[in-house]
C-alpha cells in the first residue's frame, strides 16, 4: 500500500519548479494541439512572458537543488552521489544553461545555435518524468501524483504536437509537388 508523506519544503520548492517549467512548455503546444485556445489568449501570454517564467523555475529548481543537497549532506567527491542524482544534475545542468542564456544577448549571439540549445528543455522533460519517479518512489506525497500526471500530460502533448507538425510538414510538401507538377504540365 502505498503511504502519503507530508512534502517537506525541498518537494514543494521543486514542485513549484516544476509548475514553472511547464509553463514554459504549453504556449506552442497549446496552440499546435489546441488551436482553439489562441483565442482565450492564454498561449500569447505565456509566450511573452516564457523566458521570465524560465528563469524562475530555474531558480525554483536552484533551491530545490541546495536544499536537497544541505538536507541529504551530499558529498560531491563521491561519483555515487552524482549517478545516484543524475537525472536532477542534468536537469538542473540544462536548465542552468537555457536560464545564462535567455536573454536577448545570447539570442543574437548565438543564432540558430540558440534555437538548437533551447531545444533541450524537451529533453529535461523526458528526464524529469524519471527523476520524480525515481526519487519519489517508496516515499510518495500528495504532490508526486499530481508531478507525475503533469509531467506525464505535457509529455504526451508534446509528442502529439511532433505528430501534427509532422503531419502539417507532409502536407505541405505534398501540396508543393502537386503544384509543381501542375506547373509543369501546364508549360508542356
């Protein structure tokens, strides 16, 4: 059976991160999946707000991440501890760099290599799934199902929002060999 635990402040801080890091995700998935939602207005004001919500649920993960590491006593000299943590290292790693670089500076400095880097916040999301399962397994609060669903949910959009783009991109390109086809036909 399975006991409900009270979340200690490390969970919430790191649920809350995880709130924040969401957020960041539905914008275009809303509007890719849920073109009907472009009207309420929610997935534009997320969008102009995207990179400040980033950076707090950077910082959110920050004090998940210390707290965490002052109640545990970690010893970073031990590679047991980072394979032991590793899907919140990576996480923490790659939000630590989308967060240096969400900034207009890096935007035009980096180019398309920015648009590149930034893309692998898809992949913390595949990582976080992990990593609350993982830690929380054997010791659930009432937040871990409620991290687990929405990590799971925005998951599960994000590949059905790939599927669409996906579909939308062959259309497209069948649309253009018809149309050139057509043009052919039509100079002969």
């Amino acid at each position: 059976m399975i006991s409900i635990d009270e979340s200690p402040l490390p969970n919430v801080i790191g649920f809350l991160a995880l709130v924040s890091y969401i957020a960041t995700l539905l914008p275009t998935t809303l509007r890719i999946v849920f073109p009907q939602t472009k009207e309420t207005g929610i997935p534009q004001w997320l969008l102009k707000r995207r990179r400040i919500i980033g950076i707090i649920a950077f910082f959110l993960a920050l004090g998940h991440g210390f707290l965490m590491v002052q109640k545990r006593n970690f010893d970073f000299f031990d590679i047991k501890t980072f394979w032991i943590y590793f899907q919140g290292v990576i996480t923490f790693i790659i939000f630590m760099l989308l967060s240096i670089t969400s900034n207009n500076w890096s935007v035009k400095k980096l180019k398309k290599n920015w648009k590149q880097l930034h893309k692998l916040t898809y992949v913390a999301m595949f990582i976080l799934i992990w990593h609350i399962w993982d830690k929380m397994s054997g010791h659930w609060t009432y937040l871990t199902p409620i991290s687990l669903i929405a990590t799971t949910i925005i998951t599960v959009l994000f590949i059905i929002r790939l599927w669409i783009e996906r579909q939308d991109k062959q259309q497209k390109m069948a649309t253009k060999v018809t149309k050139a086809n057509l043009l052919e036909k039509s100079s002969k």
